[in-house]
C-alpha cells in the first residue's frame, strides 16, 4: 500500500500517542496532479476521534489573554460612556425638536408651534456667585513688647489721688512748714516719690523713673526726701545734684529748695553761668591747708619733676600747694550739700575746676529729662557718667578711699571689711518721659522702675507701646482759632483777649463754629469803655502768649504795647519764646495762646502745661494759619499721640469784618507805621 501523501504543515505536529493496535493509514483527499485541487494547510484523514480532535486544537489559534480592568477603571468608563450618551440624547433631543418645528413651518403654519416644542430662552445675568459670609477677624493684639518690662509695665498712680503728707511718713517738722505754704494733702506724683525715697519698707533700692503732666508737684516730691536725710548735717558735702535744661528752672528749684531748707543748716548752691566762672569755683570748693607731711614731701617731688620736664599744670593741685605753709597739703571741701545746675555749665566745673568730685553724691536728679537727652550739651551725659561712677584720682582721695584702693588693689581679704561705698539713687523725671532706649542708656540706670501718673489707672496699656503719648490735666480747656492767612493775626489776638480771655462789659460777643461774632463798635459810649477798662484792669489772671523766636516776641510785645487797649498797662501779659514752656511754674496763669504755632507735640503739651496746674482750672489757645491747619488740626487735635479723656478742642470761628473793624484797622496800622520807625530807627513814622 502506498505512503499517504501530505502537501505542506503550518505549525508542526506534536507527537501523537502510540495506540496497541496500529492505526489505519490515512486516504488522500485530492492528489497533487488532479485539476480539482484547492489548497489547504494540511489535510488527514483519520478515523480515530481522539487524533481528530487533537489535530484540531492545533489548528485553532490560542486567543490573546487582555488585561483585566479595575473596577474604578470600569466605573470611570461607564461615567464617561453615561456623559457621553447624555450629550447625544441632548442633541439629538433638539436635532428632533427643529427638525418638527421646520416641518411645522413648511407646511404653513407659522404662528401656531405645537405644543412642547417652544423654544426656551435662558436668562443669564451678571450675579456673583453666591460666597459664604466673610469671618471676622479678632484684633491683633500682641503679647509681646520690644521695650524691657520695666518700661512697658509701669506702676500707674491716679492723677486724682491725695493724701495727707503725715501718712507717708514725712517728719513733722516739713510737715508743719508744708502746712504754712498751703500743701496740706501730698499730689498724685508725691504719694508715689516720696515712699520710694524714704528709708523704710517700701524704699526702691535702684533708680526711678517718673511721668507726670506738668504742673503736678514733681519739683517737692524729689526734693523734699533729700532735704529730710540731710537736715543732721553739720558739714557740707556734696550729696545730692539736680540737672535741669534752663535758668528759670534752676531758680524755681532753688527756691522751693530754700524753703524747705529754713532752719537748717543744709546749703543750696547753683550753677547757671550768671555769675563769673572763677566765683562760682570758690562758691562750689573751699580750699584749706590739712598737715601731713609724708603726703606733702611726695605731693612736692612730683611737682619738682614736672618743672623739669616742663610740663607743670597751671591753676591745679600742685599750684595750690605752693600756697599753704610747709609739711601742709591743700585740701579740697565742698561748699554745698545740694547743686542745682544746668548741664552745661556742669560739665565745666567738672573738667576744670581743682577738688569737684562727684564721689559722694548719693543722689542725682535729672529733671525734664527728654529736653536733656535729646539736646546733650556737650556730651554731657558721658561726662557726668564718668565722674560719678569713676575713681577719683589719687591725690584728692580721703583716707577711707584710699585704703579701700590699697586692699582691693592687693587682694585683701580686709576689703571686705570695710563700709560699703554710697549707695547712688537716680531720679528721672519729664511729663513727656523718652522711650528711646539708646538715650536712656547713657544714663546707666540700675533696677530702675518707672511710675506713670495718669487720669485712670486703668489705661496703664497704651505706655507699653514705643510710641510716645502725652497726658494732658483733665482741667485744661483747648480752643482753636483759624486766622486766613495770618495777615491779621493780630487782631485776632486782640479779638481774643478782649472778649474771651478778659470776661466783662465787652462791645461785641463772639460765638462758636456754628455761629458768627456780631459787629464791633468804635463809637461805644464813652462810659461803658471805662466800665470795659476798670474790669480789666480787676482782672486777677495772668496771660502767657507763646511766640517762635525771641524777636518775635519783642515785635509782638512793642506792637501791643501801642494799641488802646493796651496802653494803660492794666493787663498782665507775658510774651515769651519756646524757652519758657519747660517746668516754669508762674503763679495766676490762666490763659495760654500760642500765637505761633508750636513745632512738634511735646512742645505743644509743655507751652499748654503752663496753666491749669495743681489741680486748678486753665486755658489753652492756638492760632492757626491755612498753611498750619493740616498737621495741626491731624497730628495736635485729633492725632493719638495726645491723651485729653473725653474732652476735645473746640473750634471756634467769627466773621473777618468783626476782627477788621475799620476803627480797629485804623489802629494797627498806626501801631504797625510806629513799630517800623522803632525797628528802623526813624524818628516819625512815615
């Protein structure tokens, strides 16, 4: 039997399992050569089911495994599908509603659409799409200073508190004196000072810093603790040194000093440069002859050494010596137990004058202490700094010194035995107390503690800002008068104090900001003119008119001095620069009128703090140009940097005619033609 015939295998054949009984051999379906051939992979033919069905499973190709899809893959994919379909069932949703409505067209009826098939129109307008309320933001309020604590946390005193000067311990014999002068209850300032100076349970022992509004009794708060340790004293020494920025407060301080100082044997000296130099050297330093003959045989070698070289001192210890008789050495004692001084001329008698020293001060006053540190004449702060806390030389040492100096220099354990050197209290004082921290180091304050007087002792918080704020007394009224352009200002004073600051039988009355001053009248009645004059010249109170410089001052005082109302001389006015508005306590003052606007706050506060002092009743008037009325009426009238409690500055306001009145205008320019002659030097006015 001939072999079957295969043509052609796709994929091999797998080997097929032997059977016992051979298999038949397969018939060829169509031969190679016959006509009817159709080609094909491979054909067998077989009987057997098994090989049937194996050949087959190779025949069919294996399908390819696909990856199996997450079930949020899935789900991501079906959204997508359901958006999909949406979106075409939308639009195949209007393609059907068009197409009917152009059929519906077509077919003529035009005005009637069928039902369900009306064209809907969105309306879309510019509303802001809806937010939630907005959350409200507390205020920031910080628990954190970059002043130190001593500064930013003050012991706060109530303006308004008294009591009696027996209650704080002062010694009867003060006490009694006190209650001569008037002052039988202790001010705010006075009840807080005086416990913190006196020896006891409540002394601070470190330096105090104070703020207080003027006029509230800072001078007689420090000086009166002093004067009371020192009233057993029987030789002078200087022990106590008050610094203050002008003339006039020293001779105010030295006045309330004497005072308290009758009856003892304390002495008060000062240091202002009203007198000469040379005199107030032998005023502050006695010089006597001490004998001590080893110290006077080294005191003359020196001397003979300097000769040699040349270089001798003039005017100094060793020119002293040559004066005093033989194995004897000039000795050098204060005359004063308390100076009062201003820092310039301080500085002088530091740096020249033989025997000055500051070693056994115990207390050290700066009043007004922001016009000091922020001017520092001649670097006067380092210099008293050094002088007090330095060593003083060795030939001016005494004999307690100077021993101190030996043990300490060898290390000696009885060093320790010795009294403790002076105990240096400092008392800083202002009523716009400094905040620069750079400042007030130069003073080297040791625990230093500040106390604030202020209307409530509830309002503590705002000194713990940098900012600097002023306190004004609850019995000061504020006025603010606009001037134009200043051309007649003037008469606006003169308006001013004929009709508010002198009250009486007056021609014309003025009116506040929402009314106007009624026309004044030259040809008054010869009678009610002298009632005017005899009421004024009855007038107890004192004016106080603050101008920017000294010739002004004078320009304004000739040129008052010439006008009517004036000229008798009746009325009290005192015209002065920015110098006296520091500390200056003249009695009866019940008006101030900066007739010249200030040039910052705190000197603002300080010309206004000239009245309504101690607790008495004041005015305070400002004019104010058109130039003037932006930082005035911002940074003095409605700034915060000035505290007034619920008070405010009122203004007020009067036509121009009535300030311009044609026999008043007459007036001023008569006094203005004899105010050139004066200044020009003529003899007639032109």
């Amino acid at each position: 039997m001939p072999a079957p015939l295969f043509k052609r295998f796709a994929p091999p054949t797998p080997a097929v399992k032997k059977r016992s009984s051979p298999a038949p051999v397969p018939d060829v379906v169509a031969h190679a050569s016959s006509p009817t051939h159709v080609p094909v992979t491979a054909a067998i033919v077989t009987s057997d089911p098994e090989l049937i069905e194996e050949t087959a499973a190779l025949d069919t190709p294996k399908s390819i495994k696909k990856p199996k899809k997450r079930k949020r893959d899935i789900d991501a994919v079906e959204d997508q599908d359901d958006d999909v379909s949406k979106k075409h069932k939308s639009i195949l949703s209007k393609f059907e509603k068009s197409s009917k409505l152009a059929e519906a067209k077509s077919q003529g009826v035009e005005n009637e659409v069928p039902k369900g098939l009306e064209e809907k129109e969105e309306l879309h307008d510019l509303e802001p799409m809806p937010q939630p309320a907005p959350v409200p933001e507390p205020e920031f309020e910080p628990t954190y200073s970059t002043l130190p604590a001593w500064l930013a946390q003050p012991t706060v005193v109530e303006a308004s508190k008294t009591v009696p000067f027996s209650d704080l311990g002062v010694d009867p014999f003060y006490a009694k004196k006190l209650e001569k002068q008037g002052f039988n209850d202790a001010l705010a300032v006075q009840t807080a000072l005086l416990p913190m100076l006196h020896p006891g349970f409540d002394q601070h022992l470190g330096d105090i810093c104070v703020s207080a509004k003027t006029g509230s009794g800072k001078t007689l708060a420090y000086l009166l603790p002093i004067i009371e340790a020192l009233k057993h004293r029987t030789v002078p020494i200087l022990s106590a040194l008050v610094v203050v920025p002008s003339r006039q407060l020293v001779n105010q301080a030295l006045q309330v000093a004497e005072e308290l100082c009758a009856g003892t044997k304390i002495k008060v000296g000062t240091a202002l440069g009203n007198v000469a130099f040379a005199t107030e050297q032998k005023q502050l330093v006695k010089l006597r002859a001490q004998y001590d003959p080893r110290r006077a045989k080294e005191l003359k070698e020196k001397a003979s050494r300097q000769y040699q070289t040349g270089l001798v001192e003039r005017g100094g210890l060793y020119d002293d010596l040559r004066g005093v008789p033989l194995d004897h050495i000039p000795q050098y004692d204060s005359g004063v137990d308390i100076l009062i001084c201003t820092p310039g001329r301080l500085v002088e008698h530091i740096e020249n004058t033989i025997g000055f020293l500051l070693n056994a001060v115990r207390w050290l006053v700066i009043d007004e202490a922001d016009q000091l540190l922020n001017q520092n004449f001649q670097g006067w702060t380092s210099v008293l700094m050094d002088a007090l806390h330095g060593e003083a030389p060795v030939e001016f040492m005494n004999a307690q010194d100077r021993i101190r100096k030996r043990e300490s220099d060898a290390n000696s354990v009885w060093s320790i035995a010795l009294p403790a050197r002076r105990q240096l209290t400092k008392v800083i004082l202002s009523a716009t107390m400094e905040k620069d921290l750079t400042k007030l180091g130069t003073l080297k304050l040791k625990r230093p503690k500040l106390v604030v007087v202020q209307e409530e002792a509830t309002e503590s918080q705002s000194f713990g800002n940098e900012d600097n704020v002023f306190e004004l007394p609850s019995t000061l009224e504020e006025f603010a008068v606009h001037v134009g352009d200043g051309s007649n200002k003037p008469l606006h004073l003169l308006y001013v104090l004929l009709n508010y600051v002198f009250p009486g039988p007056q021609p014309s009355s003025a009116s506040s900001s929402d009314s106007s001053a009624s026309e004044s009248s030259d040809d008054e009645d010869p009678a009610a003119r002298g009632a005017r004059k005899t009421s004024l010249s009855q007038q107890n109170g004192r004016v106080l008119i603050f101008t920017k410089s000294t010739e002004s001052a004078s320009r304004l005082s000739h040129l008052l001095g010439l006008l009517k109302s004036f000229s008798s001389g009746a009325i009290k006015i005192l015209i002065a620069s920015d110098a006296a508005s520091r500390g200056l306590d003249i009695p009866d003052i019940t008006h101030v009128i900066n007739y010249d606007l200030p040039t910052s706050i705190t000197s603002y506060v300080h010309r206004v703090g000239r009245t309504a002092r101690a607790g008495k009743r004041g005015q305070a008037w400002t004019l104010f140009t058109k130039t003037e009325a932006a930082w005035f009426l911002k940074q003095v009238t409605k700034g915060d940097s000035i505290k007034r409690g619920s008070k405010k500055v009122k203004r007020m306001e009067w036509k121009e005619s009535t300030v311009t009145a044609e026999g008043r205008k007459k007036s001023y320019r008569a006094a203005l033609k004899q105010l050139e002659s004066a200044v020009t030097g003529s003899t007639e006015a032109e």
